[in-house]
C-alpha cells in the first residue's frame, strides 16, 4: 500500500513539472497565476465542483470554483475535449482559470415559433452536442448549439437536473435555446436561478444578511422546523424559522434535492433564507371550482412540488398543486404531516389542490 502510494505521489509530481516546463505551461504575463494550459477528454463523475479530465499524462483533478471562467465553455459532459488554464490553489489543488471549447454552428433552422420547457437530468451518454435528458414524461434528445443560452447555468455537468427551454429543428431535434440549473451552480449561479414555484402563500424573507448557497438531499430526520441535508462535505442541520422563503421548496421529502440559502443566525446555528426544489414544467389545466372537496390525510414521502400525495383513510389520493391559493398553518410539509386539503376535479381528470392547511 505504502510503495503504491509512493509511485502516485512521484507521477503526480512528474506530471505538474511537465506542465511547468511545457510551452503550453509558460506563466502568461497577463495572467500570472496560470501555471500551465492542459488538454484532455472530460471524465465521468464531474461534477460542478470537481473537474476530472484525461490527459495524455494522465487523469487529473482540478476545482472548480467561483473565479473559474467558463465564458467559452460551460459543456463539461464525458468525452468532450477542452482545454484548461490552471493555478495553484492554497488547499494545493490545481484550480480551473479558464475552461475554453467550442460548439458547432450546424446550418439548421430552427421553429421559434412554438417553444416548450422541461425539466430532467442530463445523462452521461450525452456526446457531440447532443443531450439526452430523463425527465418525467421519458427520455428526450435535445442538441446543444452555439447560440444556446446558459447564463442560467454555471456549467453543464451529467447526473445533474436543468431546465430545458428548447424548439423544434430543421433537422427533426429539439433543439436547447436556454438552459437554466434547476438547483443552483457552484460557480455563481444562485437559488435565484430557479424559476419560482406556484405556490404563493409563504411571505418573502426579511432576511438582510449575506448568504451562502448549498445543495444537498433531505435526511430522513427532517421536521417541520428543523432541515437536516445531506452534502458532499457532510449533513448539515439547518434551522426553518418565519423569515424562510419555502415558496419554492415546500416539500422537504426524505432524498429530495435542494438548493438552500443559508446565513448563520444569532443563536449560532444555520438558518434557512430560501429553498428551491427542482419543479417540473407543466401544462396549464381548467378546474371547476364550483364543486370543491375536501380531504384530511398525511402525507406520502413520494409528494413533490407538482403532485402532492395524501394518505387518507379511504386510501392514496393524487392531488396536482398547479393551482394553490393558499398553504396556512405551515412553513414547509414533511411526511407524515397531517393536513386538510380542498381540491376540485380539471380538465385532464386529476384532483387539484387549492388550498392546504396543516393540522
């Protein structure tokens, strides 16, 4: 184990000299902190955080953080090849300065006429500028072009959830003309990303202090006042107090995935600001709300922010939460929470919730 160690240590070293002393690696004047300029294939399991990228000296893993520019590339999908200026960081990782690749500008026309937007999780079998998106409704092809628009996302990573807006081609693909990150980005972008959900009752948060944005899935612990998240440095136990901002986050489901805001509070603890949830597009209904019923029941785990799933003594009922009016009595709903729920009959035959006050 140790000798093996020893032969990593010495490769690594090789391979940062060989950067030095590469052409490519010559420190730039008007950019001192590049210590050298790497090309190379990115690697599955990138994330938004950490770029894994093969080179022809070997695999290497450089941050990614909020000075990185990624101006002129924001596609990090396995099997794309770019090129990356680096520095050396203070915890002595290797730092992205500046990620740059290009797309193809395809002579395709595209019909802008009728758009529509979705929401899924890029794959890694996304390559050569097409995406392959798992969504709600199944799988889709969407192509990436240069005029793409992705200054909703920091960059685009696989196994991560973004919102679509894409048209038809000339070609038969979809095409993305934008491309939003459904639960923020490491690299700048923030829960404010995030298209607000329908829900509308939650006032907005009074908080006027610096935040910090973290994402992560919902510990089964979670309660009504208190939101245990599960990240990549550890679970964070996070306070929901009045000036919580949920109105995009209301279902705090054990291995959901949130974006959270948070500041640290006077009594020394993490305090939520706002919470976002990925949210799926949906098609607008007619309900008749001359007729409303209304059910009490707990709530399923498998709830989200589109579909709200009620255990009730004459069993399991599926209410669509597109048309809420108001959500009294709580903050936030976690399993198991009891709650009174009025709801008509739309158009497409589901129940709709209006409103929802907790018990």
């Amino acid at each position: 184990m140790k000798k093996d160690w020893m032969i990593k240590a010495s490769a690594l070293c090789c391979l940062t000299a060989g950067m030095l002393l590469s052409p490519a690696g010559q420190m730039r004047a008007q950019a001192v902190e590049v210590i050298a300029t790497v090309q190379g294939s990115v690697m599955s399991g990138t994330t938004t955080e950490i770029l894994k990228l093969d080179t022809k000296e070997g695999n290497m893993e450089i941050k990614l953080d909020s000075g990185t520019d990624v101006s002129e590339c924001k596609v990090l999908l396995p099997g794309n090849k770019i090129s990356v200026s680096v520095s050396h960081g203070s915890d002595e990782y290797l730092h992205a300065v500046k990620i740059v690749t290009g797309l193809r500008s395809d002579t395709v026309s595209l019909d802008t006429s009728k758009s529509s937007t979705v929401t899924g999780t890029v794959t890694d079998k996304s390559k050569d500028g097409v995406l392959y998106v798992k969504t709600a409704q199944g799988d889709m092809e969407i192509k990436l072009d240069a005029a793409t628009d992705m200054s909703g996302c920091g960059v685009l990573v696989a196994d991560r959830t973004y919102q679509i807006t894409c048209v038809r081609g000339s070609d038969a693909y979809m095409h993305a003309t934008s491309i939003t990150d459904s639960l923020g980005s490491a690299l700048g972008s923030t829960a404010s990303t995030v298209p607000a959900s329908s829900l509308t009752p939650a006032p907005e948060s009074s908080v006027g202090v610096d935040t910090s944005t973290v994402t992560g899935t919902v510990n089964k612990k979670t309660t009504s006042d208190r939101l245990f998240l599960e990240t990549q440095y550890g679970q964070m136990e996070i306070a929901i107090d009045q000036n919580t901002d949920a109105r995009s986050g209301i279902f705090l489901m054990p291995d959901r995935k949130l974006s959270v805001a948070v500041y640290r509070g006077s009594d020394a603890v993490m305090h939520a600001a706002t919470i976002v949830a990925a949210k799926e597009s949906v098609i607008p209904v007619s309900v008749d709300s001359s007729n409303p019923s209304t059910v009490t029941g707990t709530i399923d785990k498998k709830s989200t922010e589109n579909i709200l799933f009620l255990d009730t003594q004459y069993g399991e009922m599926e209410l669509k939460l597109d048309n809420v009016r108001n959500i009294t009595g709580c903050k936030v709903l976690v399993k198991d929470r009891k709650v009174t729920v009025t709801c008509v009959r739309g158009s497409d035959a589901y129940m709709h919730a209006l409103d929802i006050i907790g018990n």
